[in-house]
C-alpha cells in the first residue's frame, strides 16, 4: 500500500467552511464535456428534470446501499428485488419531481442530433497544458484483482450467477397508451434487471463495508474545495482502502476507461489529503454489463491529477470573470436538456447572473443523478 510521507503534512485539510473556489467531480465533468453545461448548471442554476436512466440510477444505488443495513446472510438477489419498491416510495416522497416522469406518454420527438463536432482545443492537462485528453485512457491493473479479493472478498463467479437481462427495459419501450401505473411497473422491473447484474459479480454476504454514500471534502492549498460522495468505501483488515462506485451504464470501451476513473481518481485525492492514504483499488461496477474495472492508483499520479483539478478550476475561475462559457459540440449533447438555450442549435444563453449563487455543502435527502448514465 502507498502512503502519504510521514514527514510531508498534506497539503489538503478538512474544510471549516465553503468558501471559494469549489468543485466535485460531477461540475469538473461538466466543464471538460462542455463549459456552457457547467454554466447552466452552477452559474444560472437552471432546472432539468431528470431522465428515466437517471432517475433509475438513483433509485438503483439507494437499494444497493440499503442493501447492507441487512444482516450478510440476507444479502440475496430476492431482498435486493424486495427493496425496490419501498426505495421508490421513499425516493418518490422525497422529490415529487422524480415521479412526474410517468405522468405523460414518453416524448414521441426524440432530442435533435449534436451539431457536427469540430476540431477544438482539447481539455487542459495534468500539468497545466492544454492536451486532447485532460485524462487519458488507463488500463486496469494486470493481477490486481487476484491479490485484492483475499483483502477485501471475493467476486462471484459470473457464470453460477443470473445473469443481466440483454436489452434492458427503458421506458420508451412501454406501449403506447400505456397507463402511468404500467410505465412505473416496466421502470420497476428495469431496476431490478440492474441489480442481477451485480450479484454477477460480487457477493454482499462477504461483504462488510466500513462507510456508504458518504460525503467527503478537503480543501486544496487553502483554497480550493474538493467535495463529492462516494457510493461505497471497503477497508481490509490490514487499513488499505477500496473505493467503489456502481455505474448503471454499460462498460466504456478501452480508450474511454481514463474519462471513467475521472471520479474515482478524484475521490482518491480527497482520501489522500484527508487520510494519509492512498487507495490501494478504485473499482467501478458495471451493473448493465455485470463487469468490474479495478485500477490502482500511485501517490504521483495523484499528484498530478490534484495539479489538473488546480487547472481545471483556474479555467472555470477564468471563465466566470470573463463571461465566458463556450459550447463544445459532442455526441453527448444528444442528453442535454438545454437544447433550446444552446447556440450551436440555434438558441439564446439566458443573460448572465447578476450575482454568483453561493456553493451550499448541505443537499437534499437525495442526490438525483445527472449523468446520462449513471
């Protein structure tokens, strides 16, 4: 295991306060995929409501982490589908809005088609130099898991386990017509498809982790805010640190595995900083696919990813002086909810705020997910 320099203090520290520059993986993401993305959603605040595999991510990830408030012998497939339901009820009574979804048939108009993508500058590097790829691609850890499963548990063999359901049920697949209370059955059903898919690939019953959905934050020289929550942090008997996130999307293809560890690279600085440690293992779960992705990371590495975040927000910074959010055309505008707003499709930019909004740590209850696959 890697570790912080006993005799080196960490530069992060425990905020007291929000204040200043802030960012959490999430807004970093929205800035390299689009800094007019990041602007609606942080500088103008404007409302989205959320798609189906969004609201289905959140409700997913709430079963998963209520999952092991029950005893490890009970952690089956079938109280994982039993879950489902009440997790809806409650995610529903939390945010109304999640449940307006249903109300009305699925749009019939599909989103227009992101304009055709140019070449531009690409995102800013880990040293502070504009690069193609601010985070480029990383493989897994040829036979890291082998040497990870007797720290932490053991995966499940894929082939004893069900497996996922090809073509998982989306909302736009339910008849048309169909009642609100249908289109909420096959929604239902779609989660519970997901969950399959991560039994295939780890058994909870061996599973004890040491903090769920948990936030945390450190602030970088003094003045910049790192903050996210991660899904799920497993401890070994010997003090090395797995970090976990449950992705409800499909496993990115190789050259698409860097954007992917973004998060957890991220949340690895954070535990650095605050804890001294470096993470021996950043896993993601692929729920759709029933696949793992274990990458371990270096204190170096994290060095320098910390000094592309430093980067990332003196852009963000910059922007906001100058009013100067672009957009940055890409298959991904295809999920974007401010169409309408955007130039590059014939849209207006709302006039600029006046006033910044001040960053609140405090969040609701619950956290939708804004990816377009969570």
């Amino acid at each position: 295991m890697t570790g912080a320099d006993p005799g080196t203090p960490a530069r992060g520290r425990r905020p007291e306060a929000p204040a200043g520059p802030s960012l959490s993986p999430s807004r970093a993401a929205d800035f390299k995929t689009c800094p007019l993305l990041f602007r609606f959603r942080s500088v103008d605040k404007l409302p989205e409501t959320p798609s189906a595999d969004q609201v289905r991510g959140t409700l997913v990830h709430a079963v998963l982490e209520r999952l092991f408030d029950l005893p490890a012998a009970d952690r089956t497939p079938e109280a994982a589908a039993a879950l489902v339901l009440p997790e809806w009820e409650r995610l529903r009574a939390d945010e109304p809005l999640m449940a307006e979804i249903f109300a009305t048939e699925p749009d019939e108009i599909p989103r227009r088609r992101a304009p055709a993508v140019v070449a531009t500058k690409g995102d800013t590097s880990e040293s502070g130099q504009v690069s193609p790829s601010a985070d480029p691609a990383l493989p897994a850890t040829a036979g890291a898991t082998d040497s990870i499963v007797a720290d932490f548990g053991t995966a499940t063999d894929s082939g004893t386990a069900a497996a996922v359901t090809e073509g998982q049920l989306a909302l736009v697949d339910a008849p048309a017509g169909a009642a609100e209370a249908a289109r909420i059955a096959a929604f239902l059903s779609s989660a519970r498809d997901l969950l399959g898919g991560y039994f295939a690939v780890e058994d909870p019953r061996r599973l004890e982790p040491a903090e769920r959905e948990t936030y945390i934050s450190t602030l970088i020289d003094d003045e910049l805010l790192l903050r996210g929550y991660i899904d799920r942090l497993d401890v070994s008997p010997a003090g090395d640190l797995r970090v976990v996130d449950y992705k409800t999307g499909g496993a990115p293809r190789e050259a698409f595995e860097g954007r992917a560890l973004f998060q957890l690279k991220f949340y690895a600085l954070v535990l650095w900083r605050t804890r001294g440690v470096v993470p021996r293992v950043l896993r993601l779960v692929y729920l759709k696919d029933a696949e793992v992705l274990d990458y371990s990371p270096e204190a170096g590495e994290l060095e320098r990813f910390e000094r592309t975040l430093v980067a990332l927000s003196q852009a963000i910074e910059r922007a906001k002086r100058n009013q100067d959010f672009r957009p940055k055309p890409s298959r991904l505008c295809g999920w974007c909810s401010h169409q309408a707003l955007c130039p590059e499709f014939g849209g207006t930019p709302p006039a600029y705020p006046a006033s910044l909004p001040l960053l609140t740590v405090s969040e609701s209850s619950t956290r939708v997910r804004t990816d377009p696959v969570d």
